[in-house]
C-alpha cells in the first residue's frame, strides 16, 4: 500500500512539475518574460512580456499584442542600445532637440536613447502590459520561433500563429488583449477577426500540400470580436500601416515573377545579417549607399512621381525619417527571414486586385500563377468580401507616401468596409513611408501619442502609468 502511495505521489510530482513548466514564464531576460506557445499544426513560437532592462512587466494591466511586419521581427517595436553597440551609438546624435511631451525627463531614455523609438517602451511606460510575439520563422537568439513546414502562406501566420499568441496571452494574464502591428501584422488582425479557420480537405488525408482552405467560422467571429466572450476575445487593433492590396506595376504580372515564387522556400537571412555586421560599423557602407539611393528615388517621385507609378510604388522607406542608429537597427537587428511564397499571395493581392486566400489553396499546389478573381464561383475565400465580419474599433496609422502600402486603399477597403465602431480612427502622418513608420523620427511625437490617447478610450482593465 505504501509503495502504491509512493508510485502514485511520484506520478502527481511529475505532473505538477510538467503542467509548471509548460504554463509559466521559460526565462527572464533583460527585455523581458519569454514565453512559449504551440500553434495548431504544432508549431513552437516565441513571445516576449516586455519591461525596459532591470524593470518589471506591467500585471494585472490591459495586455497589447503586437505582430511584426513581413520580413520582420518583434524588434521593431524593441528599439534600444545593445550593450555590444554602446559605443557604436554613442558616435551618433539619436534623440531630437526637442521631445516629446510623453519622454520629457525620462530617466530610461536618459540612460538609453534608442528608447525613445520604441512603442513597446512607450506603451510600457503607459502603464500597458506589453507582449511580442515573432511569427513561425522569425527572431533572433533566444527568441527565434520554429520554422516549421516551408509550405506556409499569409493565411498561415494568420489562422495558426496569430491565434494561440492571443490564447497564450489571454491564458496568462486571464485579460482579452488588445492587438495589432505593422504592415503583415495588421492583415492578420483583420483576418483572424472575421473568424476565419482552416479546413482539411479530403486531400490532406494523402498528403498533398496546400491541402487545407480558408472557411469563417461565424461563431469564432463572434468570439474574437468581443460580442461573445472567449480566449480568442480581443478588445480592439492598432494598425499600424496595415496591409491591404499592395501597389504593383502591371508589367509585374509575367511567368518569370511567378515561376519564382512557385517553389515553397523559406530564406533564411539572420546568418548572413549578423555577418555582414561583424564588418560594417553603423553600417556604413550599405546604409549610406541605400540611403543616398532612397534619397534619389524620393526626389524623383516629388518631381515626375505623378507621371510614374513605378517612382511612387518604390518609395517605401523614408531617409529623412531615420537616423544612423535607427537605420543600422533596422539592418541589424528587424530585417528577417521570411517564406518564399508570401510574397506570391502578396502579388496575387497586388495584380488581381483582391485580397483573398493563397490561390495554392484546396490542393492546387500545380498552379503557377492565380487564377483571375471569381468571387463566389471559384471557391476562394475572399478577405476583401468579409471586412464586415471585422467589428472591434480602429485606429489605423498610414504613411505618406503609397510605397508597399496605399493610405486609400487602406482607408477604403478597411476602414471604411469594416463594421463601423464609434472609436474608429484613421490618420496619415506626412513625412513618412511604409518600412520607418513604427519606429521612425515621427513616431515618438505623431504616431505614439495618438495610440495612447485612442488606447484610453477603448481599454476594458485598469493602467498604472510610469512617470
């Protein structure tokens, strides 16, 4: 009987010790409590609960869950000194003459300027219980998500990252979060919250790729969009230059760009990055040649740009809204890897457009090039026909100019296709561009400021603001 006793509290010990070490905080880092969280398909991702270095997080707050952009990490919205780049950065002026109102006597950002760049940083200091999450195939170090199957589209990070990052939060914190993020990270709010799903098709059970599609679930909608309770619930979207169709020069539609795209890669970039870094300083050499190019491109498109659409769909980072410290943390730190075939549902969205499921979709992994838009009649779920699924409120930050992303598009097919909310918003900020938009000179006086005063409005918990 003892021995029985003994078996029995042996297997509750391993129990306990196994349901602890998958429900709580994998480590602490200077930035933060990283956790983990398996998606569906049984994908491994990485989150970070944000605080400055030698700080806390913000519990028992309102949770906000940021999503990169494509080709990005949660490092854009992490912008700070790296103790290895301290007197790299130290060579640079990083702040402005003057700041803003929000940073004014801040001792954090006295004692790292890059601070003051960073939205997670401001929404800390607000008093928000900040999270991070980089998608399957993103991060750097200690906080690289797995890569899982190169076969994964938009609809992927969407319908199986995005949703067990919000459970992960939710689960944690017992708090619906508030979402959102740059570029890719706005498409996949507004696609998880029309309740979109995937679905097995019969010809997953033989394993042929691309075998799932895309259905919307109108009680996950629900759910997602606080008019039922759940932990998918979320109280509201920051988007920050969303994606919706891309701008892109017809010609752009030949075999050659989609025999390209047609093999399923994932591009691995990190490797080669932090090589190049080890031997470019502030990034010297390829910073300033880009820089001095983007500076041509932008002259040009201000004066035969109206003449272009070439000009103007290249215009997608701004020199004048960075300096050398943010672009060489941009180059060294948020450029990432990314899966070959997004950038084919991207043009499909661009030179069809629409924005709708991978066209690979229900098994046509032998399509090359997507078929012409058929709303209704070839089974494709469009994102486009459904933003009225999309309930909880906006507020929806643009770039000037229209470069990977158009402010109208935007405003037309989102904003003003979506369930309207009484706390809608929707702003252009002049002087910026697709890619330094989040992070930019801009950011800390024009686009953080707007966020924490919509924030206050549409928060459901209690904040305890930093001063």
């Amino acid at each position: 009987m003892r021995s029985m006793r003994f078996v029995r509290n042996v297997f509750l010990l391993v129990l306990a010790i196994l349901f602890f070490t998958t429900t709580t905080k994998a480590q602490n880092t200077l930035l933060g409590e990283t956790y983990t969280t398996k998606t569906q398909d049984g994908v491994t991702l990485y989150l970070l609960r944000y605080h400055p270095p030698y700080k806390t997080v913000n519990n028992n707050t309102q949770p906000i869950l940021l999503f990169p952009g494509i080709t990005c990490n949660m490092e854009e919205f992490l912008e700070h000194t790296p103790s290895k780049l301290k007197k790299l950065y130290s060579k640079t002026k990083i702040l402005p003459d003057t700041l803003a109102n929000w940073a004014k006597g801040d001792n954090n950002i006295k004692k790292d300027h890059m601070l003051y760049y960073s939205l997670a940083y401001y929404l800390w200091k607000k008093g928000y219980d900040v999270w991070l999450v980089n998608y399957r195939g993103t991060g750097i170090k200690g906080f690289k998500s797995n890569v899982g199957s190169w076969f994964a589209s938009l609809d992927t990070w969407a319908l199986y990252d995005a949703p067990a990052a919000i459970e992960k939060v939710y689960n944690v914190t017992g708090k619906h979060p508030i979402i959102g993020g740059h570029s890719t990270g706005g498409l996949v709010s507004y696609e998880y919250l029309q309740g979109a799903k995937f679905k097995k098709t019969w010809k997953c059970y033989f394993g042929i790729p691309w075998c799932r599609k895309v259905v919307s679930d109108n009680n996950l909608a629900k759910e997602r969009n606080n008019i039922t309770q759940g932990p998918q619930t979320v109280l509201g979207v920051i988007a920050l230059d969303p994606a919706v169709i891309p701008p892109l020069p017809k010609y752009l539609n030949n075999p050659l760009l989609w025999s390209t795209f047609y093999v399923p890669l994932y591009i691995d970039v990190r490797k080669a990055v932090a090589e190049l870094a080890k031997n470019d300083p502030l990034w010297n050499s390829t910073m300033k040649t880009f820089d001095s190019v983007v500076s041509s491109i932008f002259y040009i498109n201000k004066n035969f740009g109206k003449y272009s659409d070439f000009i103007r769909d290249i215009t997608f980072i701004d020199p004048n809204d960075l300096n050398d410290a943010l672009n060489d943390f941009l180059a060294r730190y948020i450029f990432d890897s990314f899966y070959n075939q997004m950038f084919a549902q991207y043009g499909d969205f661009g030179l069809n457009h629409t924005v709708r499921e991978y066209f690979k979709n229900n098994g046509k992994g032998y399509l090359i090039a997507p078929p012409k838009p058929k709303p209704g009649k070839d089974g494709y779920y469009y994102y486009l026909n459904n933003m009225k699924k999309v309930q909880v409120p906006f507020i929806t930050i643009l770039s000037e100019y229209d470069g990977l992303v158009s402010a109208n598009e935007v405003i037309s097919d989102l904003m003003y296709k979506k369930t309207p909310s009484p706390y809608d918003e929707y702003y252009i900020i002049e002087g910026t561009a697709h890619v330094d938009l989040p992070f930019g000179l801009k950011a800390p006086k024009e686009i953080f400021t707007k966020i924490g005063k919509w924030l206050n409005k549409i928060r459901k918990y209690p904040i305890t603001p930093h001063n």
